[in-house]
C-alpha cells in the first residue's frame, strides 16, 4: 500500500537482508559521532565551518521545534499520496518531480533519465515551492493545502501564517549569499527585538567569566532537593535548602511547554514585543544608556488577579495571557488540605457541574448496561475511509458512521484543541457559566440545545435521574469574530476557528463526494451544505459510574444527529457507541483518525439510501473524556426533496425537534420506516410492530396499549411525513377498525421512552 505513493520504478523493494552496499566498502562513511560543526544564530561564528566543511548545524535559530516537525509530517502525508495524485494535484507554481533532483527554473524536473529502468535515477522524489507565488496557488486537495499552509499552531499569529513565516526564514539564503556580512544582518535580525542595550553584546568568544573563577558553581549533577507534591516531605528542603524541585505536581506538561512557547513567541524575533498596557506593563529598562549595571533580562510582569480585565488585540498576547488567567485561576489550597488525594479530586470536581460532583468509587462499580447489552469492541470494526480515495458509499449505506484517514488536519492541531478545551472546561464551574457568553454558550446536562445555543433544560439537575452526564460549550464559527472579552476563552476560540476551517473542508469533500455516488444533481444538491451554518461542540464527560444507589447515566443518550454530517475528534478515552444491525459497536479511539457520521439530513437528501446512524455516549468509570463534534447543515431555506418525505427545509425539521423535545422529552426519531398494524380495543390504541428490532427495546412483535391521546402524539410525530391524513380519517370513521396497516416510523430512544407505553400481552 505504502509503495503505491512510490514512482513505478520505486515499487520493487529489494530484500533487505540479500543487499550489500558495494559503495559502503569501497569509500567507508564516518558516522560514529557528529562531526558537523555547529553555529548558533545569536553568536554566529562561522568562518572556520564555512571555510573547512561548507556545511553547519544551526542552533538557537528561533524556528519553533513544533513547525519543524509539523512540517515535516505534512511533508509525509503529501508523499504518502498515490503517485498518480501527486502528479495531477501538485501543480504550478508547486512542481512534482521524482528520479533526479535538478529542476528547470520552471520547476519542472529536467528529465526522469532512465525511468523505465532503474539506471542512472537518484532515488528521490520531491516538491519544488517557489515561496513568492505560493499564495496563488489554488488547490482544492485538502492535504496539498494543509501543506500548503501548515498553520494552525501559529494561527494567532494571524497577519503572520506559517507559510509566511517559512518564506521569512527561508529566504534568508539568497539575502546571505548577497551580503558581504552574514553575521551582521542575521544578528541585526535576531537582536531587533531585544531592548537597545542589549545587541551590542561582546563577542563571546573573549569573554572570560571572572565571577565564575571566584566563585566556582557546582553543575555537574542535579543537588536540588526534590519534593512530591503527593507527600509534601518539605522540611529538609526548607530548612536547608529554600528551595526545591516539585514534582507530580498535576500541571500539564503540555501546558509548561505551551506556556514557554508562547512567552517566546512574545518576546521572540520577528514578532516584536507589541505595546503593553499597564497591567503587563514591560520593567523599566535602567541603566538603558550604557552597559553597566543592568540585568541582562526582559520580562513580563503578570498580575494575575487583574488579568481579567486586560482587552488586546493582538493575538499573541491574548494567546499568553489566556494561559496565565488559566494558571492564576487555579484555587491554591491545596497544603491545607488534611487529605491531598480527596482535596485534588475536589479540585478537579469543583469545575464540574454540583451535580457531577460525587465521584464514586469506580472499584465498585458494575456497569450493569454491559451485561444486558454487550457492547463489541474487541476489535475496531467501523469502516475506514480514505479522503484520497473517498470509497465511502457501503460505509455509508450500511453504517453510516465511518473512520477518516488522511485527511489532512494536522495532528497537533487535533491534540492541541483538545488540550484547550480541557483548559477552558477545568475553569471553575460558576467562571464558565458567567464567562462564556454569546455568541458561545455553556450547557450540562443535556446535549439538546434551542437554536439560540442555550440548553433547553437541565432536567433532573436536582437529582441524577435522566441527566445526561455531559458539559460543553456551543460554538457557532460564523460567529467567531465577534469579540469575546475574556483570553481564555478567546484564545480557544482563535485555535477553533482553524479548526472549523479545517473541518468545513472536509465536509465540502465528503458531501460532494456523496452526491456523486448517489447520483444526485450536484447544482441542486450545493445548498444542501453550507459550511456558514457548521457549529462545533465541544463535549467534557465527567468519570461516573452506576452502582446499585445511583441511577445509570449516559454521557449522551441514543439518538441520531439532526446534521447532514457530524464530524467528531475524540481523545484517547473512548466511549463512543453505535448501532448497526441492532448490535451495539464501541468507536475505539484511534489516534488522528477523525469520525464522520451522517446525520437525519443526509439520510433525507439521499431518500434514506443512506442512514443517520443511532448511536450513544457511554461515560467512563475513571476517567473524563473530552470530544469535539463539528456539525454542519442545510443552508437557510434550502428545501429537501425525496420521494420518501414530503418537501421541507432544515428549520421546519428544527422546529419539529424542538416541540418534540418540548413535548415528548426527545427528538422522535423518523428513520425507521416500518409497517405497523393497529386497532383500538376499548379507549385504547393498538398497535403491533413487527419489524422493529429486539434489542433495540425488546417490544418486538408485542402489542403496545397506550391512552390514544399519547398514541396520537407519538403517531403524529412519527407520521408526519408519511400517511398521516389517511390514518386519522380512517380511524374517526371507524372505532372498529380493525388491523389497518399504516406506514409508519418508530421512535426508539431507551429505556425511558418505554417506561411512557404500557406493554401488554
Ligand atoms: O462525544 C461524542 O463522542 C459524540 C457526541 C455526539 O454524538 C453529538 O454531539 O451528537
Ligand atoms: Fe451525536
């Protein structure tokens, strides 16, 4: 498979093991140790390595190690690309070549020499980008695009992408070769940003550390004494020390790291250090006019407790000072706490909903659902899809809910939203709920929203029953610019809105691609799909479990997404259910795949060919998870027609879900068309189901006897694309009638809509 991306003459791998490297003998390599000199950019001495070896290792060169990497990652996606689509996609101004590395200065590969043997090629394939005309270049591939603009970790930079960012740093080679003096404008580079004094630094090379010589430091070994925040065995430390390492001290490493990255990037070259107000006033610079008594350091000085109120617009502070409200808002009480362990899960849980609060014991657990329902999930059985390719029809026609793979979001970009999120959601529970305001909402509880973005209720929030064991937030990207005061929030939603446009771009992909296997007319079907409708969720579910005193909860309960697609990111914690068959299937998290489900629009544009797939969210014993679901729409007045439903536009489906919320307490699902016989006995309506599924509520084939008011509603809803009119003429013209078949759909939504019908035999 890997070697279909390869130029034909690549394919054939030759056995390892059989191969001898002839040239390795005659002209023996060195490569014990790294001989290669290194030059680091803030010093910059690199005559001898230019004069001697023509070749240099860079350190210190201020390119962030994550966009190296990243970079690199993209690179290997874009190759991994069958050959064929390398060849077609990656056009002018990019170039493709492979076999010999030499380019016209068009881009185009001199000449594939010997490509029909293996003579004479070099064994390579590459990309030429001419970095001035990148920004004309149009591609609608989503993984040559991502390449193309790898940005998403940089995306606060904002007037400052990566792309551009790369072209700053790479384009300094045709400035070096022109320039007489490489030290002095890369290190006028470099030290713009540093305060004036402090560029005229002396050659290091000279300086001779007096101080060190008087007064020699012990650093061959770590002598700091080391405290675990779980034990807290601090009185050598502070007696004899005053200081000391802390360790298991539950602040995300990712969030260090985070934390610096951005501090760097405030103060780094290029970016400049923008004008402070004066809660993050600078230090003053004294002794700015000579060299004599300063400290060589800037800074920021960071109140915490004023944070809040701190407005900029530029995009790299908010960034930071989103984090440092994130670190100032965390409660320090925990020393004084008699026992660390429940005062950290208290700490944790003081961000949940009171509600969710009481974490019981896991060990005690007995997931009781487990053993009525056995859930597969030895193995991942949901059908993989490849946006390359885009073979999604069985999948969707069968499953409705399928695996993505190269799809081009950048893997950090997955990681690092989730990451936030986790950071906004462990804010306290009362911050939440006052900070994050319109255009995004907070909601628990329930995942059913009204379209304002609010929760419809909080049913149950005084007991545990029937709540659904979820937080999140709503955030409608059209909206995003709007100006949102508070930096944590609007930091997260700066990574959201790549996110979203990330997201839009597979869904445009998925849609069309769906459009044409379903044969349908793709002019008409455009409106069908508008990104300008795409809202994100963003989910955390608390660790739960039920036990013989509590009632069970779901993260989310069953239903069927009302999107014409959804497209979830999951962590690593799982939970994830769906129904094929009538058989329960667990969504294993793989990691950098993304999960595309289809929603009650797609199975309706596609006149229930495909299908919204059933599934649920059960919560874990231990451990919270944390999903972000993108979902798209219909555009504003798009009406859907098919044969199987009568003509109606998003918001007339909306309305209907939101009275049936009202009404029922849940959306009445409409796609499970089947044939119902019914009669009356007495006051009361019968009906037989014969083709609804066992395991779905196990009232296959038995004869459901409710009051005819709760019948009709249920049957209203049901029906009302199908033969409503007919059915209640036929039944006010006749109490007697008798086992009249009517066509119907069935809502099957748990337990708890059953407990609504009376069973009987
Ligand atoms: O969190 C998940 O895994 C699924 C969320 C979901 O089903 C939804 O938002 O509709
Ligand atoms: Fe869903």
């Amino acid at each position: 498979m890997a070697s279909e991306s390869y130029p034909p003459p690549f394919r054939s791998l030759p056995d390892s093991t059989q191969a001898v490297d002839l040239d390795d003998q005659v002209n023996p390599v060195h490569d014990m140790e790294d001989p290669i000199p290194v030059v680091d950019l803030q010093s910059l001495k690199l005559g001898e390595a230019c004069e001697f070896w023509g070749i240099f290792r860079l350190v210190n060169h201020g390119v962030p190690p994550t966009l190296l990497t990243q970079l690199r990652e993209n690179a290997k996606m874009v190759f991994f690309l069958p050959f064929e689509s390398k060849q077609n996609l990656i056009t002018s101004p990019l170039s493709y070549f492979w076999g010999t590395p030499a380019l016209t200065p068009s881009g185009a590969a001199l000449s594939t020499k010997g490509s029909s043997t293996l003579q004479n090629i070099n064994w390579v394939e590459g990309l030429n980008v001419p970095l001035a005309q990148l920004s004309q270049f149009q591609t609608d591939n989503p993984i040559i695009a991502s390449f193309r603009l790898p940005s998403h970790s940089f995306s606060w930079l904002e007037d400052f992408s990566v792309c551009q960012f790369a072209i700053i740093i790479i384009k300094q080679h045709p400035a070096q070769q022109e320039d007489d003096d490489l030290h002095c404008s890369e290190k006028k580079m470099a030290s713009e940003s540093y305060p004036p004094p402090f560029p005229s630094s002396p050659d290091s090379t000279q300086a001779v550390d007096l101080d060190d010589q008087v007064n020699p430091v012990h650093g061959s070994e770590d002598p700091i004494p080391v405290v675990d925040l779980q034990s807290l065995k601090l009185g050598e430390a502070c007696e004899f020390w005053g200081i000391f390492r802390l360790v298991n001290h539950g602040v995300p490493p990712t969030l260090l790291t985070q934390l610096r990255e951005h501090a760097k990037n405030a103060l780094c070259p290029n970016s400049g250090t923008p004008a402070l107000t004066p809660s993050l006033a600078a230090l003053s610079t004294k002794g700015s006019s000579t060299l004599q008594n300063i400290n060589w350091v800037e800074g920021l000085n960071v109140p915490l407790a004023q944070l809040s109120q701190f407005q900029t617009d530029n995009p790299i502070i908010l960034l930071l000072s989103g984090i440092f409200l994130f670190i100032g808002c965390k409660p320090p009480a925990q020393q004084e706490e008699d026992d660390l362990r429940c005062s950290e899960k208290k700490m944790a849980s003081e961000s949940y909903p009171p509600p969710f609060r009481s974490l019981p014991d896991s060990t005690q657990a007995v997931d009781l659902d487990d053993q009525v329902n056995p859930v597969h999930d030895s193995e991942d059985p949901i059908p993989v899809v490849d946006l390359q390719s885009l073979k999604l029809g069985e999948a969707c026609e069968f499953w409705g809910i399928f695996r993505l793979v190269n799809h081009g979001v950048p893997p950090t970009l997955l990681t690092q939203l989730r990451e936030h999120a986790k950071m906004v959601f462990s804010l306290p529970f009362e911050s939440k709920q006052s900070l994050i305001t319109n255009p995004l909402s907070y909601f628990w509880g329930t995942p059913a929203l009204t379209p304002s973005g609010a929760a419809l209720s909080t049913k149950g929030s005084s007991t545990l029953q029937n709540i659904n064991w979820v937080e999140g937030l709503n955030v409608p990207l059209a909206q995003l610019s709007f100006q949102i005061d508070n930096p944590i929030i609007a930091s997260f939603s700066l990574v959201l809105e790549e996110y979203g446009k990330h997201l839009a771009r597979l869904a445009t992909t998925i849609f069309d691609a769906m459009v044409i296997n379903l044969g349908l007319d793709p002019i008409e079907s455009k409106s069908h799909l508008s990104n300008s409708t795409g809202i994100v969720r963003v989910y955390r579910y608390p660790p739960h479990c039920s036990n013989s005193s509590s009632a069970s909860a779901w993260g989310m309960d069953v239903h069927t997404d009302s999107s014409v697609l959804s497209i979830l990111n999951q962590d690593e914690v799982g939970g994830l259910e769906v129904l094929k068959d009538n058989e329960w299937f667990s969504v294993n998290p793989i990691p950098n795949t993304l999960i595309v489900n289809l929603g009650d629009m797609m199975q309706a544009i596609s006149d229930d060919k495909y299908k919204s797939v059933k599934h649920r969210v059960k919560v874990n014993r231990s451990k919270e998870r944390v999903s972000i679901c993108y979902f798209v729409f219909p555009g504003e007045g798009s009406v859907i027609r098919s044969s199987n439903y009568k003509p109606f536009t998003y918001r007339d489906f909306q309305n209907e879900v939101q009275q049936d919320i009202k009404s029922v307490g849940y959306k009445v699902s409409k796609n499970l068309a089947c044939c119902c016989k019914l009669w009356i006995r007495g006051s009361s309506l019968c009906m037989i189901l014969p083709s609804v599924s066992s395991s779905e509520l196990e009232w296959s084939s038995s004869m459901v006897v409710l009051s005819s008011s709760r019948f009709r509603t249920l049957l209203r809803k049901a029906t009302r694309r199908c033969e409503m009119s007919s059915l209640f003429e036929s039944e006010s013209e006749s109490k007697e009638m008798t086992r009249s078949t009517v066509r119907m759909s069935v809502s099957v939504w748990g337990a708890s809509e059953l407990n609504c019908l009376e069973t009987a035999r």
